[in-house]
C-alpha cells in the first residue's frame, strides 16, 4: 500500500516536471483490466488514491492549464471515481498547456475492440473500416500517436499499454520501481530520446 502512495506521488512530480520541460501529452498506466484480480484490499486502496489524486492533488497542475483526459473502461469502476473523472475532464476541457491522460482499467485490445463496437453500432460498411476511421473511435480519438514509452521495474513488455498508437514508439528502460523513479531519471530518459532517429518504417 506505501508503495501505491508513493507512487501516486511520484506521479504528480513527473508530471509537473514533464510539463515544465516541454512535454504536451503524457499518459500514466494507473490500472489495467487484468488488475482487478488482485486482493480486494488492495483494488479498493488503489480506487481511493486515484479518487484522492483527481479530486484533490492534482488541482495544482489543472491551475497551470492542463487538460485532463481519462481512458479505459467505465464498467466497474467505482461511481464516485467516475464523478471526479468527469468532472476533471469538464473542467479542465478548454485548457491549452499539455495534456495529462489517466489509464484506468484500461486494456489495449479492449480499447480496439470498443472502437470496432462503435463502428458496428454507426453501422459503417467494411469498406468504410480502414485504420484512420478506427483511430478516431479509439479513447480520447483527439490524442497522437506515442513517441516515447518509459518502461520501469526492469520490465520490458508492453503490458497492453496503448496498442494502436505505439506502433512507431521508441522504448527506454529503467531498472528502478516506479516509486523510486525520479525527476532525474526523466530528464535522462528525455535526452536519450532526443538522440534518437526515428524512421517510422522507413
């Protein structure tokens, strides 16, 4: 549980401090759809951090202009999680100064798979389904493709994580566990980015 705490803290300082140097989009992973099969003490713990983190601690940075964006499921979630989510959504909608997206239970393949519902329910032929059309029923159609994904805790997978916009993403590693990770190691992570040659397939 201190873990979960500190991360969320960890959270709001990345935040902050990718927004100061330039960043206009960052999305955090706070919860998967798979994660719901951890202890019941836990899931609940974690559905009160993010209730606390959108109601309360990140009122700081809203202030500075930046718009807040959710993605994932609304199935079973809890209500009053989704009160503060649409409420920091609303009020932060006309902010121009970066934009903080939130997945929460979030699944990559049940996001393309609710696009594909949505295109089935606009009854659109299968000649109209090409990937431009399917990017546009995806969570929060407005947000671009991803450039960099900062993986930490030594993992090296994706973990489902933004499946249709990742496909040109540049990936950096890192060792440390998300509560220990620090402003620093965002900087190193930016820098190395910024060394790199992206070539999108050419």
């Amino acid at each position: 549980m201190e873990g979960h705490r500190q991360g969320v803290k960890v959270a709001k300082e990345i935040a902050l401090a990718s927004f100061e140097r330039g960043v206009q989009y960052l999305t955090m992973y706070g919860f998967s759809a798979e994660n719901w099969s951890r202890a019941q003490d836990e899931v609940s713990y974690l559905m009160d951090l993010y209730y606390q983190l959108l109601k309360y601690e990140l009122k700081a940075l809203f202030k500075r202009g930046v718009r807040f964006r959710f993605l994932g499921s609304r199935h079973g979630l809890p209500e009053k999680l989704l009160q503060v989510i649409d409420e920091a959504e609303a009020r932060t909608a006309g902010n121009a100064n970066g934009t903080l997206s939130l997945c929460l239970n979030y699944g990559g393949h049940e996001e393309v798979a609710a696009a594909v519902r949505s295109l089935l329910a606009e009854g659109v032929t299968p000649e109209g389904v090409t990937p431009e059309v399917i990017a546009q029923h995806l969570y929060a159609p407005e947000l671009p493709p991803v450039d960099l994904i900062v993986r930490s805790s030594g993992e090296q997978r994706l973990s489902g994580f933004m499946l249709w916009r990742s496909t040109y993403a540049e990936f950096y590693f890192h060792n440390k566990h998300w509560p220990d990770f620090t402003v620093a190691d965002l900087e190193a992570a930016l820098t190395e980015y910024a060394q790199r040659q992206r070539r999108f397939g050419g």
